[in-house]
C-alpha cells in the first residue's frame, strides 16, 4: 500500500482550517496518508484503530488526535461501525512567526516542541486540549465579532497545552521497577 500526499491549504486571513460539522469526514475505508499541515481531530463517533507512522492505537469517541505535518497516518474503522471526526488543520511555524516576531530562538524552540511527536489521547487524559479544541472550533461554527482574535489566542493555548502533554509523556519511566530493600541498600551507599 502507498502513502498519498494530501496538500492542503488554509484560508486566505485564517489561522486555521476547520472541517467541522457536514463538512466534516465519515471515516469508511483505510488509506494511510499525510499531509503539510499539522492535523488536530476530535473523534466524535465511533471506535476502530489509527495507524501513527508504524504505531497502531485503539481510538474511541472523545478522542483526540495531534498529528505534525508529513507524519504518515490512517484510521481503520470497525466492521460494523463508521467513525466520524472533526478536525483542525493549522501551520504552526506561520502562526508562531506572528506570536514571535523578533523572537526567533523562542519561537524555533516552540515549533520543535508543538511538532515533537504524533499523539492519541482520551478526553480523560487530556481535558484541557479536548476543551481548547472544541472552543476553537465552536468559534469556527459560530463566526461571531472577532471569532479570528478568540481564535489567535485559543490556538496559542492549545499549542502550550500540546507542550505539556509532549513533557508529561517524556517524563515518564520507560520501565517500572519495585524498590526492594537491596535496591535502596544500594542506593544508600551511591
């Protein structure tokens, strides 16, 4: 199977491009792709598997996908269901080049940090990135007085937040270990 490249393009005076809603993607057959801008995807209906580069993970509703740009991805949906998703697609270097204007080095360190790894993480793990999404998104559906300046700042948050789950998911023991008396033994004469 072959990997398709999917160019996309976000609005002309947007920071984003939201696919939300009937417009939004009925997910029916496998066909692993990836694309040039980074992808945010709330499952709203469904469970199946999604293939993250050569990982798979098992995805139910409420889940929340962050994948960076030219990440190679593809949900496989169960036989008897369809899942559907609602997504944001976002270039994070642009956006952060107007956060960051003559702070090249923050800004470099942020864009390494927002693009660190593809995810999939439950609602539960990750309340706060499930609500910045939908928030972005509910300014999206509504377009309201200045929905892009909520958007701007919505988007800066979700950028932290996917920060801080890259450093919490860094930071955790690659292997668990029961301290014995011997271990602590040796740990007292280190």
């Amino acid at each position: 199977m072959s990997t398709a490249f999917q160019y996309l393009k976000i609005p002309y005076g947007e920071d984003i491009m939201a696919v939300l809603g009937s417009e939004s993607m009925e997910v029916d057959k496998e066909k692993e792709h990836f694309h040039n801008l980074m992808e945010i995807a709330v499952c709203r209906m469904g469970s199946g598997e999604l293939m993250l580069g050569e990982k798979k993970y098992t995805y139910q509703q409420g889940d929340v996908v962050v994948i960076p740009r030219n990440i190679s991805h593809m949900i496989i949906t169960n036989t008897e269901e369809k899942s559907f998703w609602e997504y944001i697609y976002v270039k994070p270097n642009l956006f952060l080049e107007k956060v960051y204007k003559t702070e090249a080095r923050k800004r470099e360190w942020l864009m390494g940090e927002v693009e660190a790894r593809a995810f999939l993480i439950s609602r539960k793990d990750a309340q706060s990135l499930f609500t910045e999404i939908n928030l972005i998104m509910d300014q999206y559906r509504r377009r309201e007085f200045e929905y892009r300046k909520s958007v701007s700042g919505l988007l800066f948050a979700l950028f932290v937040e996917i920060v801080r789950i890259n450093h919490r998911e860094y930071q955790k023991p690659k292997f668990s270990k029961k301290m014995t008396s011997q271990n602590v033994d040796i740990l007292g004469r280190a």
